[in-house]
C-alpha cells in the first residue's frame, strides 16, 4: 500500500493551512509512501492560494465558490483526486492540524496491520489540545471519547480532522455524502461505513494537536436570540433540516425526535439546558 490521496479543505485561515502542511511533511519521510496533495481553497481572500502554490507548487489547488464549506470541499477534493488517479487509500487532514513527530509513522502503521484482510477499517488520528492535554477529536462512542492506549479499539463517530480510508471502502460507499454542508458528514461516513460492516479504529497514540473551537453561538446563552437563530439556520450552525435528516436516517424516529426536543431547548433557553445536561 503505497499511494495516497491527501485531501484537505481551507478557507481564510492560510497560517494554520502552511502550519498544518509544515508538520505533515516533517513526518512524511518517516513512511516509505507516495503523497499527492489536493487543496480545496474555499473562496479564500487572505491569499491562500497563492501562498500555498509558493509553499509547494505540486499540490493541487481547487477553487471553491466560498459556500462549500467542510464537507462540501472535502468531497469535491476527494472527487477530484479519484478522477486523477487511482490511489490505495486517501487521509483527510482538517488544515488546523499540527502533527505530533512520529505520529503519521504509527497512523500508517496502524492501518498498514490489516493489511491482508479484506475489509480494512477507517483508522481515525484522535487530537489532544496543546495547551491542556486533553483529547479534542477523534472517535466517540455513545458514552464520550475513545482514548488512545496503545492499542486499536472501536468507535462509532468520527471526526474528520485525520482518518484514514482505504480504496475498498470508498469502492462500497463513495464519498462524504451530498446531504451535509459543514458538519455531520465525517458522522454520517463513519456510520454508514458501520452499516455495511467495516469498522472505525481509534489510533493506538495520539497523532496531532488541535484546538476545539469556541462553543457555537446558537448555543450561547451570552448572545441575543435572534443572533442564536440566525446561528442555528447556518450551514456552520447546526444546519438544522440536515442535522433531522442525519437523526432520522441514523437513529430512526423516537430518538430522533428526542434529539430535536434538545436542540429546540438549547437554542430557546440555552441556560436551562445547560443545567438540566449538568444533573
């Protein structure tokens, strides 16, 4: 297993984007693989694009309306990438990544242990913050956080910041799906992944540090309701008909209706929520 489709989604924050690549590159020559970049620049106005081609002319950039956001760049990155070339597996990277020194060589090494099976599970790159140690990203279960401990064990969700994802598995289920914007596409894949029996394994060891970002403005108590709601209907919010689709695809009617009742009550009376969530 030697070719890799790297793909990435960047908008407007072109220091953390070359921060992101610096690292990646520092362990890239620690695993004897062959990395092409695809970068879908958003509608950056920061210069993103220019910066990134004077960083390294041989990654792919790929223009973005500005209205793609996470998913939406990410799938037509990842489209893209399987219309060039055929590759063994492809590694979504968030570009607010900084990789821990000898991560990527135990990321592959991890992936690489399955390598004579038929079906190769999604290994997920858990992320801690640097500044507190504490995990940010990663795989959950319904209980919290799968943390890493030197072994590969199972999750159900999973987060998009690093995964790893072989050719057989975008062979049975394709790309991130056309129904998310922003959000809820790595959850989504990870679960229909599951569905047809191919598993997500958290890495054994941590592989990089990333910041968790602020709490959504919907859900902040601090901030005028018609702001929060605004917020809410926003493809960076909770997006909330993709958000109902996702619950009722998922989790079917009953708890799905549940889910809907909470984020109703986050975005009415955040406080109350907040306090009942507490006990």
């Amino acid at each position: 297993m030697k070719k890799v489709g790297v793909l990435l989604a960047a908008h407007n924050r072109v220091d953390n984007t070359i921060s992101c690549l610096k690292s990646f590159y520092q362990e890239c020559s620690r695993v004897n693989k062959t990395f092409d970049i695809y970068l879908l620049d958003d509608g950056s106005v920061d210069g993103t694009k220019q910066i990134i081609e004077q960083f390294d002319s041989s990654i792919t950039i790929l223009d973005g309306t500005g209205n793609l956001y996470w998913n939406g760049g990410m799938r037509l990155a990842w489209q893209y990438a399987v219309s060039i070339k055929e590759y063994d597996c492809f590694l979504w990277i968030n570009d607010d990544v900084t990789f821990i020194k000898g991560a990527l060589y135990q990321l592959f090494r991890d992936f690489d242990s399955f390598d004579n099976y038929k079906s190769r599970p999604i290994i997920v790159g858990s992320c801690k913050s640097r500044i507190t140690g504490d995990q940010t990203y990663g795989g959950r279960t319904d209980r919290g956080w799968v943390e890493p401990n030197e072994v590969l064990q199972k999750c159900k969700y999973i987060n998009g910041n690093i995964v790893l994802v072989h050719k057989t598995t975008y062979e049975r289920i394709g790309l991130l799906s056309k129904r998310y914007t922003h959000a809820l596409g790595d959850f989504d894949y990870g679960l229909r992944a599951l569905q047809v029996g191919i598993y997500s394994l958290v890495s054994s060891e941590y592989i990089g540090f990333c910041e968790t970002n602020d709490t959504p403005v919907w859900m902040n108590a601090d901030v005028t309701f018609r702001k929060r709601l605004r917020h809410f209907h926003s493809p960076n919010g909770l997006s909330p008909w993709e958000y109902y689709y996702f619950l009722f695809y998922h989790y079917g009617t009953g708890n799905a209706v549940l889910r809907i009742l909470k984020s109703l009550l986050c975005l009415l009376a955040p406080r109350i929520y907040r306090r009942l969530k507490s006990h």
